[in-house]
C-alpha cells in the first residue's frame, strides 16, 4: 500500500498557475506526475497546465513511456516548454518506474539514506534529449518518494525524520516553508506502507538496468577475481609506460554491418551482455575478462560507446580510437588481436571462438534479438507470444477491411451493372427497329467507359491489399482520395455527404496500412452516421500537410468508454457488427508503424456534435513539404 499526497501553492491565482500535479491508482500500481510549465502568473501557462493534466486524466492507463510521449506533443508545450517527473509505483514488486526530464527535485528516503533520483537535462517542447530513459529503482517497507518543483527550494530538513511523519505532515512543512516568493510551488510525497523488508538491494545502476537480483548474486560471486585481475592488467603506472615498448596498430578493416550484435552503452550493460555472450559463444575466462574490462574502461573513461559484432569465427568490440587507451589495450589482449579502421577513427578488438557459430540460424537470431532487448529468456518467452498476438490481431483487422471493401466494390459496381444491362436492353430494341452504324459505335464506346470503371475498381481493391515490404513516400490527400472514391457510392446510398478540404504534402511510411487506417475512419463514422437516424449526416476530413483530422456528426463517442476505443476486442457496436480490432490497429499503424500518433475527442463544429479522430505522422523532408501551403478549395 502507497500512501500519497500533494500540495500546490501559486504565485499568483490557480488560473495562471503552471504547476501540476496528478496521482492514479491502477490496478496493480500507483501512477503519479508532477508537471511545471515555463512561466507563471499567465492565463495560457495556467491553460497549458490544465491541457497537460487533462490529457494524463484521459490517457492514464498508458506506459510512462507513451505518457511522456504524448505529453510532449500537447497544445503549447512547444511555446512554453516544461520540466515533468512521471513515475509508477509497482506495488506487487515493490519498484518504482520512473522518468524525469528537467530542473525537477526528486528524491528517495531508506533507511540507508537519501539519494537523489535521476533526470535528464532539457525541456520537454524544447530541447528534449534524443531518447528518454526509464529509471527503476527498489522501493522498501517505509521508503518514501518526494518530488518537488524548482518552486521549493530545499526540503532537507523536512526529511531528516521523514519516517516518523505522515505524508500530510512532511509535505506541509516543505510548501509552508521552503516556496521561492516569486514562483509557482508543487510538491507530491508518497511512503511504502507496505513492501518488501530489509535486504541486501541491488546496485541502484543495476536496478535502472534490468539486472536482477539473481543475476547480481553471479555478478558478486565473480567480481573479486575479475576485479583482480582487471586492475592488474589496467593500471599500468607512468613509469612502465615509459619504457614500455609502444606499438602502433595494424590497419583492419572494420567487421562487416552484417555481423552487428548489440551496443554497450553502460557498465552494467557490458557486464551483462558480455556474460550472456561468453555463454552462448563459448568464450574462455581470459577472453570473457579481457573484453569485458577493455568495454568498461572505454566506457567509464572514454565516455563512449561499445559495438559489439558477431561473425561465424569471432567476437569483435569497437570504438572510437584513443592512442593511450590503445597501449593499455595492447598490453592486455595483445597486439595480434588489436587493430585500427583504415578510416583511423575506430579501434578494433577481437576474439576467436572456438567453435564456429551459425549466425543465420533462427537460434541465434533469438538470442541475438533477447540480448538487444535486455530481458531474461522467460520475458523473451511472453514477448515472442505478445509478437505472434500481434500477428493475429493484424491478420483479423485485415480481414475486416477486406469486408468492407467487397462491400465497397459491391456498391461500386451496381451502377454500372444497371448501365450494362440497360444498354443491351436497348441494343435488342434497336436490333428488331433497325440498328445503325452509329448506334453500334456508341454501344461500344459508352460499354467500354463502364468496364474501364469497373476494372480500375478491382485494381484500386487490389492496391488496398499488396503487402507492403518497405516504406515509400506518397502524396497523402491522393492516398486518402484513392480510399473514399471506393466508398463513396456506400455513401451516398446512404444519404452521407462527404468533405475534402485543406492542404497536403508527402509523408513517409506503408501506403497500403495508412489506407487501412482511413478505410477504418471512414467507415466508423459512417456507421455512427446511420446508427444516428438523421437526414444531416456530414463527414469532413481535414488536411493540414502532416496532420489529418476525420470528423463526423454523429453526436459523439460516449464518454465512458472513450478511453478504452483503441483497445483491441473492444467496440460499441451491437453485437456481431463490430470486431473491435479497427481502431486497436489503426493505433499500431500509426503509432508503432509510421511513428506518429492518433487520437479522439469530442468536438462541436457547426454541423453538429460528433468525434473528431486526429492523426500526426512525422514531417518528412521533401521539397514539396518546404512550399508554401497552397489555400485548398473545399471538395467533395
């Protein structure tokens, strides 16, 4: 059990305010955020605030990972930007999830001490770091979590007996006395109630690794030899140096792309991956020691990354060269297994294996991939059934489009059947009065025109459906276009008037599972339209170069269950009509596929109340996307 509370001082009224603070309880956790926007005393921070709370109300069930994410694309954020502390609290593993990005003060209180939590330099909206991280860290019975604003100043004291105060008691002291006068103040205080009791608790960098605590166990029972060892071979005093004999590498070509295994980017991803590798290749004592310390010294004291590659006969580790860390190298592994690029820019290092290893194998492509992920062999396990659930999920989401689009067809076809059928009608009349050269002429022509139709019909069906191998760049309104002209007849049997307008460019990405997504859209809405019963059925999709919105006057998505659209088997429709896969996979599409997002509300336009489905895909750089926007004339 969590106990939690917060309090929030503004500087001036609650409306200019641009701090935040929410706390979810979800079923098997707690999940919390602690916000500040750039600025305070203003009505459009105080607005950004309150968009930004809003938006983790309606989308709390996500990961931290895709709250971060969507929060960083909110209305605004890139005006003012905003410093942002999101954590999860996993009550039944006693470990708090967490990512910080900015001037947040964040700390853990144990037994052992206070220690400072991590964060990442930048501004969420402005200049964010090219990858967020996710941090964990052990949480024990009475730990407790403080997260404060750059608002507070110091809570030091307040946490000297943090451990004999409630929450409310701790959290008032730091408000009431520790807020800058001229600034916005949050602070959010959470205690274990309950959890696990004192034990020996990883390596806090362990923990925001994944390693467990078995795996650390290992890590001890070996590290007094290894440690050993590897300060023998690597500190090496001035003195020998000096008289040490200093090669000059040999020139070797860099291991091929093909044979790229993984990238060691901290110390405990060297040790752990290295381990993992001895395993698998074999390695002996000496070589699984001698790589594994060249990475952690070229890590701790270089600073850089480690590339690891795997070819049939050898392991090999690169980064970028350094002439002194070159000669410790060179006394450590020896000369014939030291190289540098021709390039002169990496330093190469190699094993060779014992035994050859099949890297074509299924096996190893297995292994290759669980390593990357950094997960053990029993979450690899559940993360292969989640990939083959996916697969099915995708399978059955294309089957239902394919529905929709024999019936699309089917309505396209009807018209021109009954041209058909007419015109020989009419042929046999004319036969029995008297037929001319001229009527003969036209029922070829007027005939071929319809069949012409029909025929692009079935190719525009079979386009919908071509496997994608690789992405493409396409037009984005002329991709859309090709989609509604299959539904259009559908729409106008049903009485649906259909709205194109704004400007467009290129994007990148599979041509043929966007056109799934709008095939989705579209028919959502339409059945939404029907289900309605009014003779005003209006659908109006958007362009805004990148951003495609699709909105509709049915009255809206019932606010009970707006959160839960995207989820896959979940629909409102009645039973049998609906599969609930469409908008579950039309998330994956855009969100996992394309790299953008996809989102719904409520909206209220002059043609009435109904949903407005909103995508943004990721700007692409091509010369078109650089003109100005053209003013677009409504088409329908």
């Amino acid at each position: 059990m969590v106990s939690h509370t917060f309090k929030l001082k503004p500087f001036t009224s609650l409306k200019g305010c641009g701090d935040f603070v929410c706390v979810f309880e979800r079923d098997n956790d707690l999940l919390f955020a602690l916000g500040d926007v750039g600025g305070y005393g203003n009505i459009e921070v105080g607005n950004l605030a309150e968009r930004m709370r809003t938006w983790l109300n309606e989308n709390y069930r996500l990961s931290i990972k895709e709250l971060f994410n969507g929060l960083s694309k909110v209305e605004g954020v890139e005006k003012f930007g905003a410093t942002v502390f999101l954590g999860r609290v996993d009550t039944a593993q006693s470990l708090l999830h967490y990512m910080s990005i900015g001037d947040v003060k964040a700390v853990k209180i144990a037994s052992a001490g206070v220690k400072k939590l991590s964060t990442q330099h930048g501004v969420l909206g402005f200049t964010a770091p090219s990858s967020m991280k996710e941090f964990v860290t052990n949480l024990n019975q009475n730990d407790g979590i403080v997260v404060a604003s750059d608002g507070i100043t110091s809570f030091n004291d307040a946490l000297s007996h943090f451990s004999m105060n409630s929450v409310e008691t701790v959290c008032g002291h730091i408000v009431s006395q520790h807020t800058k006068k001229d600034d916005d103040a949050s602070c959010l205080v959470l205690k274990m109630a309950g959890g696990k009791s004192k034990r020996k608790v990883l390596d806090s960098a362990m923990v925001e690794n994944g390693v467990t605590q078995e795996e650390y166990n290992h890590i001890e029972t070996h590290n007094s030899t290894a440690a050993k060892i590897t300060a023998k071979q690597l500190s090496l005093q001035n003195s020998s140096l000096e008289i040490a004999h200093r090669h000059s590498p040999d020139v070797i070509a860099l291991p091929d792309e093909n044979t790229f295994f993984c990238v060691l980017d901290s110390q405990l991803a060297a040790r752990k991956k290295i381990r993992e590798l001895k395993d698998y290749l074999q390695l002996s004592d000496k070589q699984r020691i001698s790589m594994k310390s060249i990475a952690l010294e070229a890590i701790s004291t270089l600073g850089v990354d480690v590339n690891v590659y795997v070819s049939e006969s050898r392991m090999s580790i690169t980064f970028p060269y350094n002439n002194a860390f070159y000669q410790q190298v060179n006394l450590v592994i020896g000369g014939e297994h030291v190289g540098i690029s021709p390039c002169g820019k990496w330093l190469v290092v190699w094993v060779v294996l014992a035994n050859n290893v099949n890297i074509t194998s299924t096996v190893f492509d297995e292994f290759k991939e669980r390593v990357q992920l950094g997960i053990s062999e029993e979450n690899y396990a559940q993360y292969q059934q989640d990939q083959k659930r996916d697969v099915v999920l995708a399978q059955q989401a294309k089957l239902a489009s394919m529905g929709e689009m024999i019936g699309a067809i089917a309505h396209q076809w009807r018209q021109p059947l009954n041209e058909l059928a007419l015109r020989i009608q009419t042929l046999k009349y004319k036969v029995k009065k008297g037929i001319t050269d001229d009527d003969i002429n036209s029922f070829i022509k007027d005939n071929l025109v319809t069949i012409d139709f029909m025929s692009k019909t079935v190719d525009d069906f079979r386009n919908f459906f071509r496997i994608d191998k690789s992405k493409e760049v396409f037009d984005v309104a002329k991709t859309v276009e090709s989609v509604v002209v299959l539904q259009q007849a559908q729409l106008q049997s049903n009485g649906i008037d259909l709205v194109i307008t704004g400007a467009t460019g290129d994007v990148e990405g599979f041509k043929s599972e966007f056109q799934q997504v709008i095939l989705n859209l579209v028919s959502n809405a339409r059945d939404a339209l029907n289900a309605k019963g009014d003779s005003n059925k209006v659908i109006e999709i958007a362009f805004d170069l990148n951003k495609i919105t699709v909105t509709d006057n049915a009255g809206g998505i019932p606010p009970d269950v707006i959160e839960r659209i995207f989820e896959p088997y979940f629909t409102t429709k009645a039973h049998g009509e609906g599969t609930g896969m469409g908008l579950y996979m039309s998330k994956m599409i855009i969100n996992d596929h394309m790299k953008g997002e996809i989102t719904a509300k409520n909206v209220t336009t002059v043609k009435g109340k109904g949903a407005e489905f909103t995508i943004k895909l990721p700007f692409y750089d091509s010369p078109r996307n650089k003109l100005p926007k053209a003013t677009a004339e409504p088409r329908v």
